[in-house]
C-alpha cells in the first residue's frame, strides 16, 4: 500500500513521465528484475544437481536430465499401470482440498462457537487437548481399518489440518478489541451484528495463517495416507510404486509435483491475504 | 428552558464490587443543551458514559432518556469513545457508514448522509482511506462524523479530544460547535479540562475526585463564540478551577 508521501520523496528530474505510468514503470522493472533473479537461481541449482550426479555416478542418483524424462515419459505414457501424471496429481489434490475445505469449515465454525462460550472450551479441553498431539500418521492403521476409499484420506487430511486453524481461531477471539463491540452495542447492533462484523473480520487474518498451516500438514498427510492405503493412483502411490522399482527420476518427479502444488497453493493463499489485508501495513509472510 | 420536560434524566450510584465510583450522581439534560461533565481523571467519567448511553448498568438508579429507560436497541444513542474506535479493516467512508447500516438505513440514504457529514467534518477525499493510513486526529473526525450522521436523541462525548495537542484539539472544539449548532443536538460532552468544558458549554457540571460525586452545576451565559482570554471567560474558568480545588482540599 503506497502511502501518498511516497510519491512526494521521489527524486526530482527523473519525474518525466506522469506519476501513474511512471509507477507502472517502475513496477515493472522491478518485476522483471526478480524474474530474472529468480530463473538464475534455477539455473545455478540444476546445473550444482548435474555436477553433484555426474561425480557420483551412480545410476540411482537422480538426474536433471533423468527426471526431465521421466516427466514426459509420465505425462504421455503414464506410469507402468497406465495412470499418466496428471491423474496422480489431480487425486491427490480432489483429496487435499476436501479434507481441507471441511477442516476449514469446522476448524472455523467449532473455534469462533468454544472462543465465545469458553465454558464449551474449558471442560472438553481433556479430550480435545490429547486428541491433537496424536499425530494424524498414527491415525492411519485405525483409518484403514474402519474407513474404506475416498473417506479416508479425507478423514486423515482433516485431522492433520483442522487443529492449526481450530486453535488460531480459538486463541485470536480475546484479542478481538472489546470497544469496537461497544460501538456496534450502542447504535444499536445484535449480538450477530457483533460477530459479523466485528468479530469475523478480526479472526479472518488468523483464520487465513492458520489454513496456511493447515495446508502444508494435509500435504504431508495425504502422502503418507497414500503410500499405505487402498489405490494406485495419487502422487504418494506414484512415489512408492517407483520406490519399489528402484527408479529414483520418476520418485523425484512425484516430490517435485507436490512440492510445485503446494507451493502454487500457499502462493495463492498470500494472494488473498494481500487483498483481503489491504488495510493492514505490512504483511506477515 | 427550566419549564420544559428535561430530555435526559440520571439519577445513578455504581460501584464495581466493593468500590464506590459514582455517588448519588443526578443530572438533567434539556432538548438541544450541550451539558458538559468537568472532572479530575479517574473520577468515573468513562463510567458515566458507559451507563448514561445504555452498555452499562448502574448499582443503583436509572438513566432516563425521553421518560423512558434508556437503550440503545430502541433509541438512537451517539457515543464517541475515549479511545479510538475505528474498525481497520473499514475505509474512512464505512467507517462512518456502520452507524446507519446497524440501523437499517438504505445504501443509497447512507452513501448520501456520508457524503453530507463528510463535508462537515473535513474528511472529503479521504472517504476510501483505510484509519491507519490517516493521522489521530482524523480517526477522531471519523468516530465524530459517525456519530453526527445518525439522527441521535442524544449524542455523548467522552474525552473526545483527550490525546490531540493542543492546537488540533481548539480547532475540533470549534468544529463540534460548528457541527452542534448545524444539525441541533442534545449532547452530553465530557472533559478533564476545565478551560474545553467552559468554551463549549451551555451548563456544566463539575465532579469531585473519586469517588465522584458533583460538587456544583454552573450555567455558561457567555454569547458564542467565546474568546478564551476574555475576562468573562476567565472569571467562569477560575470559578470552576476554584470548585475542584476546594473539593481536593475537603
């Protein structure tokens, strides 16, 4: 957000252009200049992994030029049961994003309702409290067990990601500031008027850095809920059943998808951020 | 004025526990009277407020508005607070809207009031400015405007003005009058400084330190606007200094 002193500290001579253009200029100088930055660096990584592959010489070490060929190889011909790459990828993100998007739901609803009747929170806390150090991998057998198919990656995604968003949520209601509630009390405002607009737009940056949380969890579950449950396709599948051959390019393209995704994902989580936040100075990234 | 039904009737004693803040505190307001409340911090000021505009409810007594209880469901209460009330997440214009949308006013009504009272207070241009990007006594403007765009049976201020310096805060007082005098008010407005409560006043009631109690209430006959280094002026400001002063003695 640029303030309007900005504008005023700007050198004077190089003013020729109008300040608007001039600061669409600017912008995207300073954007083709990262890209550029940013391409180097891939560059220099890629050309540091052929270096490191070539001294080992050892046919398990993954390549640059190996994983490159195990993506095309992917993408047309698909894996050695058929399932081409976008298959596997495609799954597993269906599975992340239901098990997230329910989390969320709950993770929001069950943590405003127990903010605002701490009494709820306070006497279930013995077994809500237990429940979230159990790590969501140990819940996997019981889900194979009790569960069968889409449910259960879903259901282990969900424990993964609803408590970092249950408890951000829970723990951000008392710092809502108690005046703002008074103005809305005194012209006349319902205890609803009081949630939604006081209480929601002050959790929502909590509520978002949770999620941000959350989805990085329900990536490192469903990997793991993939590798041992039920069917071949999902980028966990695809990485054990390469594991098994031995054929470590095509491991590698399984990591490198789901580690772009969620990437891609938490960039557009920040997105929002930054338009819902705009009245904020500064960003926590 | 003294013939009329009084607008606003307190007759009130709270204490928070044990703790006696307010004793016997009983005031009436008239129809479109600017009553100011004179006190030493810490005499319960903010308490007054608090239960005078409904969000409080006192130990004892009862606050009166227009012969009925007071409450902020059914009347319409304007209250600037002390501290700053602004919602960050709100540009300047909504900031100021969120008064008439709590009470059910038309989009188009509240854009056209905005832009009304906008004007008033000097905050045309800034309407889609975000509070942390406008200056302290412009959040205050802000909170003032909200207030004054309702059409309020009782406006209350409390230490409006508190944390602005002094020049800022001169220029506020006039532009409260301006305001008060424009769109006609019953408003209860109140203070820490002697010198403020005697240039805005119609009538003053002076609190004694806590627990408060009044010690005296003091008409201002003084035509508007008033000069500060007048000497009617200074005689009522040395008047009502001189009232605290023998209640912190006693």
């Amino acid at each position: 957000m640029e303030s309007l002193s900005d504008q005023a500290i700007s050198p004077v001579g190089t003013n020729s252009l109008d300040p608007v253009s001039r600061e669409f200029y600017d912008r995207r100088k300073v954007f083709v200049k990262k890209l550029a930055y940013r391409l180097l660096v891939i560059i220099l990584f890629i050309a540091i992994w052929s270096l490191f592959a070539q001294f080992a010489q050892s046919s398990y070490i993954p390549t640059p030029f190996g994983v490159a060929k195990a993506i095309a190889q992917l993408v047309v011909n698909g894996d050695f049961e058929g399932y081409s790459l976008w298959r596997h990828a495609w799954a597993s993100f269906v599975r992340v994003l239901s098990g997230f998007s329910l989390a969320l739901i709950m993770g929001v609803t069950l943590g405003l309702f127990m903010g605002l009747f701490p009494v709820l929170y306070d006497t279930t806390k013995v077994i809500i409290e237990p429940i979230r150090f159990i790590p969501p991998l140990a819940w996997i057998p019981i889900a194979i067990v009790l569960m069968r198919g889409f449910s259960r990656y879903v259901f282990i995604i969900w424990l993964g990601a609803f408590f970092p968003i249950f408890i951000s949520v829970l723990a951000s209601i008392p710092s809502v500031d108690p005046i703002l509630k008074d103005v809305i009390k005194v012209y006349g405002g319902t205890r609803f008027d009081i949630i939604k607009k006081n209480i929601l737009p002050c959790v929502t940056p909590e509520i978002l850095s949770g999620a941000k949380i959350g989805l990085g969890v329900a990536w490192m579950c469903i990997v793991a809920a993939e590798m041992i449950g039920g069917e071949n396709v999902g980028l966990g599948r695809l990485i054990l059943k390469y594991a098994d051959l031995l054929k470590t390019n095509e491991i590698v393209v399984g990591m490198l998808l789901i580690g772009i995704i969620g990437y891609l994902s938490n960039e557009a989580m920040l997105g929002l951020e930054k338009y819902l936040f705009r009245w904020r100075t500064k960003i926590t990234l | 004025m003294s013939f009329t039904k009084p607008k606003v009737e307190v007759d009130i004693t709270h204490r928070f526990g044990d703790l006696l803040v307010l004793d016997q505190i009983r005031f009436d307001v008239y129809e479109n009277e600017l009553l100011c409340v004179v006190g030493p911090s810490g005499s319960g000021k903010t308490t007054l407020a608090n239960i005078i505009s409904g969000l409080l409810e006192p130990s004892e007594g009862s606050v009166k508005l227009d012969n009925k209880p007071v409450n902020p469901r059914k009347q319409n209460i304007s209250y600037v607070f002390q501290a700053r009330s602004c919602f960050p997440w709100r540009t300047v214009k909504d900031n100021i809207g969120i008064a008439l949308e709590l009470k059910g006013v038309s989009r188009v009504e509240v854009q056209k009031r905005i832009s009304d009272v906008l004007k008033i207070v000097g905050l045309t241009g800034f309407e889609n400015y975000y509070p942390n990007q406008i200056s302290g006594g412009m959040k205050q403007r802000v909170a003032i405007a909200r207030a004054f765009c309702v059409e309020s049976d009782l406006l209350i201020l409390d230490e409006p003005f508190g944390s602005l310096d002094a020049q800022t805060r001169y220029l506020m007082q006039s532009e409260v009058l301006r305001v008060w005098e424009k769109m006609k008010r019953t408003v209860i407005f109140i203070t820490n400084n002697i010198e403020e409560a005697v240039f805005l006043a119609d009538r003053l009631v002076v609190f004694s330190n806590a627990p408060a109690k009044i010690i005296k209430e003091v008409g201002v006959g003084l035509p508007r606007p008033r000069v500060l280094t007048h000497p009617d002026f200074l005689s009522i400001r040395g008047a009502v200094s001189r009232l605290s002063d023998v209640a912190r003695d006693v």
